[in-house]
C-alpha cells in the first residue's frame, strides 16, 4: 500500500531537488519555503519508511534509495501529468488544439471556408487536419484520436452518441469523360449502362456508398474494373477514358475534362455533409464555435 505521505507534490519537490541539488533553488522554483521544501523530504522519508538522504551539516546527500526513487517518480509525474492534460483536452478546459476529420472531396471549398471562419471566432486555436473515409475518421474519433468530423452521410444521422449538424445536401451524378455518348444529356438513365465499365471508390467512403445504392435502384451490378483509394485518383481515371463513376456534384471543379450529368429519378442519391461530435463533448468550447461556424455555413450552402 502506498502510505498516504506519499504524494504526487512531494514527489515533484522530490524531483527538483534531485535535479538542483539545494533546497535554496529548489523553494525559489516551486514557490516554497526551504524549511516547506524540507519538510516535504522528510515526510516523503517517513512515507517510505526508509532514508532517502545522509546528512551531512546542512547538505543532504542523496543515497542510492533516492535514485531509485528519482527513476520511477519521473516516469509516474510524467504519466500523470499527461493524463491531465488529456483530461483537461477531451473536457475542453485550456485546450488550444482541435483535430479535425473531413473527407478528400471536402478540401475544395467547404473545409478551407470553415477553418478560416473557426479561426476568426478562436485565433489561437491549432488545428490538426486529418483526411480519410467515413469508415477511417469514425473509428479514429470513437479511438478519441480526433475530436469532430466532417463526412458525407448516405442515410439520415440516428445514433445519440455524436451531436449532428448538417451543412449541405450534394447530389450523386454520372461521372463521364468529355465527349462520352451521354455528353450533354439532361439525366441519363442507369439501366443504359449495363454495359460500360466502371471504376468506384473502396469499401468505407460515402461515395462507395452512394454507388452502390443508385445500382440496386437500377436492379443491376456494374462491372468494375478498378477499385482506388483516393477520389482524386478516381476523377483522373475517368477524365483519361478508363471508365465511368458515379460522384458528388462538389467533386466538379476539381477537373474540367469530366462531365456530371444528372441520374434519372429512380436511382437519384444524395450525400448530406454533416459535421459529427461525441454527444458527450458537445460543450467544448472549441466543437460549439466549430459547430456554429458549420451553421453559418449552412446558412450560405
């Protein structure tokens, strides 16, 4: 059992002074009094219930207890102090980093207006910025390696546990090179490409999603000739002629040798981009002025 003198403070005084080596310059960094500082030593000692110094006048001369002592005192200061600060992070109290999730599609336009409007309302806010699928981004928050995400939601947001604020709706489209057969046409039909090729995002991203729902609509599996990683090496592949896809209307800008057009009625699909956060940090202050810049957003969508 540890006695109940034995505390982190006496440990930390403990530390300073085997690292200063006099009770003077100890008390003149810890803000205490030398006779404080002395007296924390001895108690420690009695906690213990064995010497940690010799003395020798009115030095004190560490014995090899002491550094032992010193050893596993540093790395338990240590473990504790950075459990403090991560305590201190997840409840939103002197934290002045955020991590955020968001997908590769969102890079364009939304993600860059809404940091730069958390920074005007949090300047000294530092901001870590991580990319990936849905599948990724979700489980890295539920791990707490991230404290919000911006995705792309297939179905209407139902679990309690994460706070949702919706930013925009975004339309699934057929993605074609320029002067494909469909070239100019106001919507085109699934079920007339029963025969073309196509190329798709991997298991996890919303798009893949997307994808997969418009062909159970048409009542048909694709052929899929390559499956990617990334969106942008998608919109490549399908600018250069290796096939067809299906994308979100945002991904227009990124490439002008692509063409969108419009899915028929029965296989519309939609993405909602919705900005998620643990229910249980929704009071940070960082997530609630993120959470109102991504209203604002919305406002303007």
């Amino acid at each position: 059992m540890i006695d109940e003198e034995i505390t982190l403070k006496k440990l930390e005084v403990f530390l300073a002074f085997m690292r200063l080596n006099s009770l003077a310059r100890v008390s003149e960094e810890v803000g205490q009094s030398v006779v404080s500082i002395h007296r924390a030593l001895h108690s420690l000692e009695e906690g213990l219930r064995c010497p940690l110094f010799r003395r020798e006048g009115r030095k004190l001369i560490a014995l090899p207890a002491a550094f032992a002592l010193a050893s596993h005192a540093q790395s338990a200061v240590t473990e504790i102090g950075d459990g403090v600060r991560k305590v201190r992070e997840i409840a939103g109290i002197n934290s002045n980093r955020l991590r955020i999730g968001s997908l590769y599609s969102l890079t364009l336009r939304c993600i860059p207006q809404l940091l730069m409007g958390l920074k005007l309302r949090r300047p000294e806010l530092h901001i870590d910025l991580t990319l990936g699928s849905n599948q990724d981004l979700l489980r890295r928050m539920a791990d707490g390696q991230l404290d919000a995400v911006v995705i792309g939601l297939q179905v209407p947001h139902d679990d309690a546990q994460l706070v949702a604020v919706p930013l925009f709706e975004d339309e699934v489209q057929l993605a074609a090179p320029l002067g494909s057969p469909y070239a100019g046409m106001t919507q085109v039909d699934l079920k007339d490409l029963r025969d073309e090729q196509f190329i798709t995002l991997g298991a996890g991203f919303v798009t893949a999603d997307s994808f997969n729902h418009a062909f159970r609509q048409a009542g048909f599996v694709p052929e899929t000739t390559l499956q990617v990683a990334d969106i942008f090496s998608l919109i490549n592949l399908v600018s250069g002629g290796m096939g067809y896809s299906l994308l979100p209307g945002r991904v227009a800008e990124y490439n002008s040798r692509i063409e969108l057009i419009p899915l028929a009625a029965p296989y519309t699909s939609h993405q909602t981009i919705t900005l998620l956060v643990p229910t249980a940090r929704e009071r940070d202050p960082n997530l609630l002025a993120l959470a109102a810049e991504s209203r604002m957003f919305s406002k303007k969508a």
